[in-house]
C-alpha cells in the first residue's frame, strides 16, 4: 500500500485540508445546537431552563462517544503508519463493538434516572416535565451519535476528512429542517414542544450514522470492516481506552463543570442558568473550530509517530498553535462587539441582557489561552501522553475555574465571578507550555527522524 499523506504532503497543506472539512462539520453542529435552543426559546424561557439542565447529560453522551472515538483515531492512525493493517481493521471493529456498549448503558441510565437527575436542580414540575421527556428521547436513542461519532474517527485515521463534512452537515440540515416541523407543529404533525426538539435531534444523528456507514465501506480504502473479522481482544479495549479514558473524562469534565455552574448561578437566579448555557453554545462556534483542527492533528501527529518522523511532528505542533490563536483572536473580537445581536437570537429580553452582555464580553477574554491548552491536549493524546492533557483539563474546567467562580461570585458578584475563565485559561495555557517542554525533551526528540 502507497504511503498515507499524512507521512509526505507539505505539513500545512495537509493540516488545512484535512482541518477544514472537520471545521465546516463541527461549525454546523455547533449550529444546530443553536439552532435548537433558538426555536426552544420560542417555546417559553421555561423550555429553554429545561432543555438548558439537559445539556450537561447530552455533554456526556458526545464526551463517551468522542473519548472512545479519541482511542480509536490514535491507534489506528498509528498501526497505519507503522503498517499493521491488520490491527488497524481490529481497532475499528472494537471500535463499533464499544459504540453500541456505550449506546445501551445510557438507554438504560435515560430510561430510569433522567427524573432524579433533573430534579438536583429544579422543583419546577412544569420544567420537570419538558425535561423528562427530552432526556428521555436523547438517550434512548442516542445509538444514532455513538455509531456516527465512531465512522467518523475512523475516517479521519486515515486522512479523509471531507466525508466528516457531509455526514455532520447532513445530519444537521435535517435536525434543522425538522425542528419547527416537531416542535411548533407543521404539516399535520401536533406541535411537540421540547419534545419533538429531541425527536429532531436523533432523527438528524440516524440519518448521519447510516450516511457514515455506508460511505465507510464503499469509499475507505485504507480500513476493510467486516463483521466475520471480529474477534474480542480485551487487551486491545485496555490499550483503546489507556487514549480514550482520559479523553472521556477530558470531555465528561466539561459536562460535570456545567453541573456545577449551573449550581453555583441557579441562586442568583433561573435566567442565570439559561445565559450560560446561551454562552457555552454560542462559543461553540468559536472552539468547535479549533476542536475540528484537533480532529486532525490527532492522527497526522501519531501516524508521524508511528512512521518516526520527528520533523513533522514538530511542524504540526507549531502551525496549529498559531491557527488556534488566529481563530480564538477572532472571536474574542466578535464578542467583544457585537454581544448583544447574539443574544437576541435567543429572543433575549432586558434581563437576560443584563447578565447576559457582561459575561460574553469577559470570558471570550479567555479564548486565546484556552487554545494553546487545547492543541497541546491533542498533542499529548496523540504521543501517548494522555494523563497530561486529563491534568489539563481537570484544572480548566474543575478544580481551578469552579472554586475560583464561586468565591468571585460570592464576595464581588456574579460580573466579577466572570473573570474566573480568563484567569483559569491563563494559568493554564501557562503550565500547558511547560508540558510541551517535558514532552518534547523526553518523547519527541528521542524519536531518531527517517
């Protein structure tokens, strides 16, 4: 078999065109994330607080799948440079085989907790029920994001990543399509308020799991999936999940930061809660970008690895930091402009204003700190060094920012308590550095360039 591009194209060239498509698809499902509280909000701000403390829950679905698929990405790419096709098939069965797993444990966690759950926050029966119902319908049918999220790595292991595109940006055009259709009522279907929001949402990602199949099969040359292949190796799950636990629990932490804003904003009051989840989408737009480059950086990072290529290891590492800052600069500006026309699409009235114009404006301070941790946290994944970026992210999202929220909120107010992102990422993105330093010196620069 010809060499991958990964291990010849000039290091920008493949960077760009393989991050590109994966920006494209992860800017659309950030958009339909949007868009789905933007029709939600319609509904009533009793329906946006509901689907709002449902988020954290959806968080944790993508961070299982996307984690798992992290695993995946990594050792694939890495059995293809090294050129164990073999394995590199095994890996992607493994791959499908823990998707459906994961699927069934949160089927089963949905159908039974998803009340007790939502119910640590709210007392609200009217919010309680929308909640329930929208829980209920994302989890149970959540097999839809697992299997796609897993074809897609599987595609960008070996450098395809336009299919990525199509596949997000299909799933996304219908959820889009279909929301005010289920939602409000249209063509003879009853108005399904926050539940036909959900319906949306696992009909976009079935159709986007079905598209990813079947181009898998028919387009990937470098990957032969076949069921009759199969068989169970538990040391290849053990040494799957050494990448992709800590990537779990890298993405698991933001959900459980959530849990815990949302605790520390819910006294102030219910509006809080829904101008921060306001926020985490609409930055979306912002990180799900740096997150698509990620995507990519992964595997060209550990296929160069695996093929012993220090040189452009070094390059991939350098020119993605400088896209990320470039991407994150733009969008500090943005919201630093015009916070108060993206607020109003969520149909923001002068109270949500209020809290809402303030915090965009100081957290998106914190953009270009939080894009040198986060290209370094893929950096780490993909040499090996996945406990790195776990300490990273455990100081972003949890032990650094919450204590550091709380104690601004309580004793200068909530404004003040903004101010804990941009501190939080830049202490990070600080100790970030000095990890690169210890990895480049201990795994980088051993590796003898061919």
């Amino acid at each position: 078999m010809e060499e991958n591009k990964m291990g010849v194209m000039e290091m920008k060239k493949l960077l760009l065109t393989m991050s590109f498509p994966i920006m494209i698809s992860m800017l659309v499902q950030a958009l339909y994330n949007i868009v789905d509280s933007m029709f939600v909000a319609r509904v009533s701000e009793t329906a946006l607080t509901a689907v709002s403390l449902c988020y954290p829950v959806q968080m944790i679905i993508v961070a299982v799948a996307c984690g798992t698929g992290v695993g995946v990405n990594a050792l694939l790419s890495r059995y293809l440079g090294e050129k164990k096709y073999k394995k590199a098939n095994q890996i992607a069965l493994h791959g499908i085989f823990l998707a459906i797993c994961n699927w069934i444990v949160f089927a089963i966690l949905g159908f039974f907790f998803s009340e007790a759950f939502l119910r640590l926050f709210s007392s609200n029966e009217q919010i309680l029920e929308m909640g329930v119902s929208y829980m209920k319908i994302c989890t149970i049918v959540s097999f839809g994001v697992f299997v796609q999220i897993t074809y897609e790595r599987i595609m960008q292991s070996t450098g395809n990543t336009i299919y990525n595109m199509i596949i997000q940006g299909v799933g996304a055009l219908i959820n889009i399509i279909l929301d005010p259709i289920f939602i409000f009522g249209y063509f003879g279907i009853p108005a399904l308020g926050v539940s036909g929001a959900a319906i949306a949402t696992v009909i976009g990602q079935i159709v986007a799991m079905i598209l990813g199949i079947v181009i898998t099969q028919t387009r990937i040359k470098e990957v032969n999936i076949s069921i009759k292949d199969w068989k169970l190796d538990l040391g290849m799950i053990k040494n799957l999940y050494k990448i992709g636990f800590p990537a779990i629990l890298m993405q698991s932490i933001m959900s459980f930061m959530t849990v815990f804003m949302n605790m520390i904003l819910i006294p102030y009051s219910e509006l809080a809660v829904s101008v921060f989840s306001i926020y985490y989408k609409l930055q979306q737009f912002v990180f799900m970008a740096v997150f698509g480059m990620n995507n990519a950086l992964i595997p060209i990072v550990a296929y160069n690895y695996g093929a012993r290529k220090r040189t452009r290891i070094l390059q991939a590492i350098r020119f993605s930091l400088i896209i990320s800052s470039i991407i994150m600069a733009v969008g500090t500006i943005v919201f630093e402009i015009i916070p108060k026309e993206l607020l109003y699409l969520f149909d923001a009235k002068e109270n949500m204003l209020a809290i809402g114009v303030p915090s965009l404006r100081i957290i998106s301070i914190s953009f270009i700190f939080a894009g040198i941790s986060m290209v370094l946290c893929s950096v780490f994944q993909a040499l090996g060094h996945a406990n790195k970026s776990l300490y990273i992210t455990l100081l972003r999202q949890l032990l650094i920012l919450i204590p550091l929220t709380w104690g601004l909120a309580k004793l200068f107010g909530l404004n003040v308590g903004w101010w804990s992102f941009p501190i939080t990422e830049a202490i990070c993105a600080g100790i970030s550095l000095v990890l690169l330093a210890v990895v480049r010196k201990n795994t980088i620069m051993k590796i003898e360039d061919k």
